[in-house]
C-alpha cells in the first residue's frame, strides 16, 4: 500500500499527480459534504474522516479512508466490513451498473469514479455519526464479526 507523508489532506491532494488529482478531490469533497460531523485528517498515511473516541485513552473513530494507490484509488470503507445489509447495498449497486466488484473485506479499488457505486457509498456515510459507527463497531466485535 502506498502510504503518504503529507501532514494534512490539502497537501496529500496537491502531492497526487494531475492524472488523480481530480478524481480524489472530488471524493474527498462529497466524502466530507456526507460526513458533517467527521473531521477530515491524515491517518495511516491517507485521507480519512475522524472523531474522537469518547472513551479517553481510545484510538479515534475513523470509518473511511481514501488513498491512491499505484494501480488504482481505494476506498476503505469499515461500514462494508462491520454490517453485512452495507456490503449487500454494495454488491447490488455494483450490479445494477453492470461492474464487476473490485473490492476486499471493506476495500474498494476503482480506476474511475464511475467505477465504483458512489451514491450507495455516500447514502451509507450520510447516516455515520459517531455514535452510530461506535454502536455498530461494537457489535460487530461483541458478534465476532471483526477479525
């Protein structure tokens, strides 16, 4: 995985050659317009939408990430991986648009925007809040469901 060293996602855009740019500003701006109550941050060397842990001492909450790789742009999306109803949305958008998944556990990689089913995936973040992730991320561990 190709991790950046960009201190904030202003400069992770603008290090992206011309070929990504637009497309990863793009995500980047609905991704954010989704998610009002996230704050956008580096973390793990790629664009991600935070929010504290409202446990002291946690790691932050961080449903989504976005990073572009050397072969394509990837779309790390925990809510796919935590709630199977989210994956089925998923696999049925992909169908209905009559484009094979390119996906892992809670990973989409796409070559173009038009690749990858962008309003389920924006319908899905409207609903994250906080409290909703953290909710659904503990019962995906207390159901084993997290590996």
């Amino acid at each position: 995985m190709v991790q950046s060293k960009a201190a904030h996602p202003a400069q992770y855009l603008a290090e992206l050659d011309e070929k990504r740019r637009g497309p990863m500003t793009e995500l980047f701006e609905r991704i954010s317009l989704a998610m009002p109550d996230w704050t956008p941050v580096m973390a793990y060397g790629m664009l991600s939408w935070s929010a504290p842990h409202p446990e002291d001492g946690e790691e932050p909450l961080i449903p989504v990430s976005l990073a572009s790789q050397k072969r394509h742009m990837s779309l790390y999306f925990m809510p796919m991986y935590i709630d199977e109803r989210v994956k089925t949305a998923v696999n049925a958008a992909y169908e209905v648009m009559g484009v094979k998944p390119n996906m892992g556990k809670s990973c989409l990689r796409f070559t173009r925007i038009d690749r990858m089913p962008l309003p389920t995936v924006l319908e899905v973040l409207r609903a994250c809040t906080p409290a909703t992730y953290l909710a659904q991320s503990r019962w995906a561990q207390d159901n084993m469901r997290c590996d």
